[in-house]
C-alpha cells in the first residue's frame, strides 16, 4: 500500500469511528501507543481493525502466515506453557527451545522482540540473543490457553470458545 493509499484509508476509518456512539472511547484507546500502532498496522495490511480485539487480530494475522509457512497451526497450548514456564522461573528473557519457528515469527510480526547482548564471562565476552514480548498483553494473549480449563475447538460452536474478550477469535485456539 502506497502513502497516498494508506493515509486515505486511516482518515476514512477515523471519520468512520469518531461518527459512531462510542466515538470518544474508541479515540481514547486510539490515544494509546501500543493500540494506535497495531490499528495502523491492521490498516497498512488492508484489515478493517476491531478495537475491542486488535491483540488478537495481530496474532490471527501471524498464525495464517506461520500455517502458510510451516504447514501447521501455531501451537498455542505447548506455547503457553513455555511461556508460563519463563514467567514461574523469574528470568528477565524468554527462553525459545523448541519453539524457533514460532518465536521467529513473533519477531517477525513485532509481538516480540529479539536482541543481541554481550555475556561476559571470566573467558571471555559473547553475543547472545536474547528475547522479549514487545508488550504486557502480548504476552498475556500467549499465557491465555495455559489458564483454560475447557478445550477451545476449531468449529462454530460458540460454547467452545472463551465467553470476554477473546470470544470472536476461532482461528487462534489449537
């Protein structure tokens, strides 16, 4: 999408919401860093974001390109449990064995990022990589399965899903 395109189409969903009742809730959450880049995001990508869900549009976007990718579903429940695992063990990175294909993807999609440190040790000084969720709710998306005590099934059968804030996501549940 070109620069011309893509600032018609943030003024038209601008427009669009500040018209509708809840205008100056949806310009509030607008107002927020994190939620006005993963709107921007969502549009620049040509998807019409849902403010009452953009965590979990961010990652229905990057589970299609991970299936695509790797010809599986992206595995939220072994995932959840890693990153259960890290947040129980108190170290300030997460740990991705096991999980390269799905933490590259993270990275790619800018959920989390990845950065080079130096470790010192008395031998000697080297680089390592070193992983992180971009943000809080990042994170607390891929710990949601870890808590469910119901099986999430891919069908329409909405008594399967979540009944909050995750409800209308069917493709991101394994």
């Amino acid at each position: 999408m070109d620069e011309v395109t893509y600032g018609q189409v943030v003024k038209a969903y601008v427009v669009e919401i500040a018209g509708e009742d809840e205008a100056e809730s949806w310009l509030k959450v607008l107002s927020n860093p994190m939620e006005a880049s993963l709107v921007a995001e969502l549009l620049s990508r040509g998807e019409r974001p849902d403010l009452l869900r953009l965590v979990e549009q961010r990652f229905v976007t990057m589970e299609k390109e991970f299936c695509e990718r790797e010809s599986r579903p992206f595995p939220y429940s072994r995932f959840a449990e890693q990153v259960y695992t890290w947040r129980v063990s108190g170290k300030p990175y997460f740990d991705p064995e096991g999980f390269d294909a799905e933490v590259t993807m993270l990275v790619e999609h800018k959920l989390m990022i990845a950065r080079t440190v130096a470790v010192r040790s008395p031998d000697a000084i080297r680089d390592e990589s070193r992983w992180w969720f971009r943000h809080d709710k990042f994170m607390e998306f891929c710990l949601l399965p870890a808590f469910l005590d119901l099986t999430i099934m891919r069908s329409d059968n909405a008594s399967m899903r979540p009944t909050k804030h995750f409800s209308g996501c069917t493709n991101c549940w394994p």
